[in-house]
C-alpha cells in the first residue's frame, strides 16, 4: 500500500511535469497553457492512484474481481473530448492538433507517476519538451510549409475599404481565404481579420508591410502562430 507522503510526491511531480510541457504552450498563447497542463497531469495521476489503491478493502472480499488497469484506460479515451476543444477549424485549415497532442501525452505522463514510474514519466516529459519546443525551429528550416497566417489590422471606417485591403495584398501576390470583420474599440473604427491563404512567413511580412502603408490603417499584428 502507497503511503501518504508518496502520494503527496506523485502528485507534486505531475504538477511540475504537467507546467514544464505547460509552459511551452503558453509560450504560444494557446487556451490550453500552464494551469490546463498541470490539472491534465495531476488528475491522470489522481485518477491511477485510486484506480491502483482504493479498492483493495473490496479486493478482500470473496467473489469480487476487480480489474485496477480500467478506471485509468478510461483517461486516454476521455481526454480526447479536452483536447478537442483546443483544435480550431478556420476555413479550410486545422490548427491546435499540436496542444491536443500534447493534452493526451501529458495525460499519459500523469498516469505513469501515478503508477509509480518515476523514470518513464520524467524521460517522456523531456522528449515532450524536445517535440515541441526542439524540432519546430529544424521543421521550419528544412521543411518550408506555405501555411495560412493570419492578419488583424485596426482600420478607420471612412477612410479604407476591403477592395483597397484585397487589391494591396494582390500586388504582392498574396490572397485571402477568409475575413472577418469586427466593430472597433471606438465608433470610427472596425477590426478586421485577414486568414492569409497558404503564405510563408516571408509572403506574411511582405503582406503586412504593404498593409500598414495604406492611408487609414491604424494599427496591424501578425499571427504567425502554426500549431
């Protein structure tokens, strides 16, 4: 039987593996950050710890079979409804499989500690960490996607219109997938959300640096955010 003070340990740990994969999350400011990755972690392992521990008073008793291994096989199946909802769908393009990824692998890193596999969990953390901090910058070296970018300009009413926004983003050769218009924080002005269609990071810029010359862009942001 696991102690009190063991408990306590597997959980703090999961809380500290959950922030480390956490972090690099957050880093992107993705909804599923920090706190979503260490209450992934802790519960997993919550979950282990009754599932291995909690009913060995009824294990004692005749006729009763009781399999520890299913209340922790139901963690990988239900966090697939979590890690749904970090994944977006913006026209034709999926963003958010990344963090829903590492939701489900964060899981299993929980269910590890709480199993008591204090090396198989920390190793897995630290491959996590590598896969989604490490491999991102020699991803986009070696494999140049043309990915959709995303543009928000704050935009003066009277002054700009969307054919003058298209007809500037076709002089650089770059087209629009999908906008979005949104009232701005004053009367006067309309936020606007331009999804670039499959554009490189270099195309994204270029794209922006001919936007804010535009006579009554008063402000504009690029969300180079990938996954």
């Amino acid at each position: 039987m696991v102690t009190s003070s063991e408990i306590v340990l597997r959980l703090a740990l999961a809380a500290l593996l959950g922030s480390i994969v956490g972090v690099e999350r957050e880093r992107l400011a993705w909804a599923a950050g920090l706190r979503t990755h260490m209450l992934v972690c802790v519960g997993s392992t919550l979950i282990m710890i009754v599932s291995a521990y909690a009913f060995t008073d009824a294990l004692g008793q005749s006729h009763v079979e009781l399999d520890p291994s299913r209340v922790a096989a139901q963690v990988v199946s239900g966090i697939g409804f979590l890690g749904a909802g970090t994944i977006l769908l913006r026209g034709e393009f999926v963003r958010g499989l990344t963090t829903a990824a590492s939701l489900w692998t964060v899981a299993a890193v929980g269910l590890a500690v709480g199993g008591g596999l204090y090396l198989a969990a920390v190793s897995a953390t630290i491959l996590i960490l590598i896969i989604l901090a490490g491999i991102r910058p020699i991803e986009r070296r070696f494999w140049k996607k043309q990915l959709p970018a995303t543009l928000n300009l704050v935009i003066e009413r009277s002054s700009l219109s969307l054919a003058d926004i298209e007809a500037a983003l076709a002089n650089v050769g770059v087209a629009v997938s999908q906008i979005v218009i949104r009232e701005g924080a004053v009367q006067e002005e309309n936020k606007v959300e331009l999804v670039l269609q499959q554009s490189s990071a270099a195309d994204s810029r270029t794209a922006m640096q001919q936007l804010s010359q535009l006579r009554g862009v008063r402000a504009i942001a690029l969300d180079e955010r990938r996954h």
